[in-house]
C-alpha cells in the first residue's frame, strides 16, 4: 500500500511542481511530513541537505531518498526501501516525460500565439512564488536553531549563511569549495 500512495504521491508533486526542484520542495515537504507522516521535519532537513550536495536534480534526489526513508521507516528491508526509492523517483518523473512529449508536440505549432505567451506570463510569479517558499521552508530551527534554544549555534548558522552567500555572489568562489568549508566549519564547531 505504500508504494502505491508513494507513486501517487509523487507522481502529484511531479505533475504540479512548476519550477523545478527548489520549488518542488515545500510540495515534498507538505506531502511527506505533514500530511502522510512518513518523515520528521528532521529527516526532511537532512535529505534536504543531503540531496543538495549529492549530483543531480535536487527534487529527484530529494524523491529517492524519500522514497527510501518512508519505505524504511514503515518497517521494510534495504531492498523494499531501494524499491521504494524507485518508486518515489519515476513517479516524479512520469508527469514530466508524458507533458513534455504533448507540449513538445504542441508548443511547436502554436509557440507563437498569444495564449500560450500569456500562460508563460502567469506561470512566471507562481514559480517565483515557489522558490521564495523553498527559501522560507528550510528556515527552521534544525537548520539555524533559534536564539532562546541556543543563541550561539544560531549566530553561527547565521554567520555561515552569509559568508556562503558572499563567498559564492560576491566573491565568485566555486560553491563546491563553499560546501567544504562550510563542512569543515560545521565540523570545527562541534568539537
């Protein structure tokens, strides 16, 4: 049965996650952790991070390690979560498959006319939209505490915020070598 809601899941995600995979993450979120309970926002936070820094599209990644998180975390072995991971990748797959093969086909008939250049018109807040609630969804306490809890912490996730930001912006340094030296600053800090 998880699979199935796994595969129907993400296959709506799929479907109506305009924006790509920064603005697929707060459908993935809503859809796992709040409305199925198959992770906790804690979870959700690593495989965030975690597909983040591995290759490939983040919402795919994100789709395979949750695929693989829920099927493991409802009981099932390393090969039904490898299933499962599967599962939850090409149904976030299909959607996009099936829609660019149609719109392929229509979009070079009719790319010109004005309907078509309106759709594009309204799609472009809405992805805008997306990705600023992307932003805002990985804003929480397990990625940068908070400053009650532990404002030491807080103000260092903030520092560290910023100098990737600068580092990478401003400064043009490649964002593998930000990833290192924030993993290395990470790993400073708990020691």
């Amino acid at each position: 049965m998880i699979f199935l809601q796994l595969f129907i899941t993400f296959f709506q995600i799929g479907l109506f996650g305009f924006g790509g995979g920064y603005g697929m993450l707060s459908l993935i979120q809503t859809e796992t952790v709040v409305r199925h309970q198959w992770l906790t926002s804690a979870e959700f936070t690593n495989i965030v991070a975690i597909s983040q820094m591995t290759p490939g599209p983040i919402g795919i990644n994100s789709a395979t390690y949750c695929g693989y998180t829920a099927v493991h975390n409802a009981g099932f072995n390393e090969g039904m979560a490898m299933l499962g991971s599967a599962t939850a990748t090409f149904a976030l797959v299909l959607p996009s498959l099936i829609l660019m093969i149609l719109i392929c086909k229509l979009f070079l008939k009719y790319m010109h006319t004005q309907p078509v250049q309106d759709v594009f018109s309204g799609l472009r807040p809405a992805v805008v939209g997306l990705l600023g609630a992307a932003a805002l969804l990985l804003m929480t306490k397990e990625n940068f505490s908070s400053v009650e809890e532990n404002p030491w912490q807080f103000w260092i996730s903030v520092w560290l915020f910023v100098a990737t930001y600068v580092g990478t912006k401003v400064m043009k340094i490649n964002p593998i070598k930000m990833i290192g030296w924030a993993a290395f600053a990470g790993l400073m800090l708990l020691y």
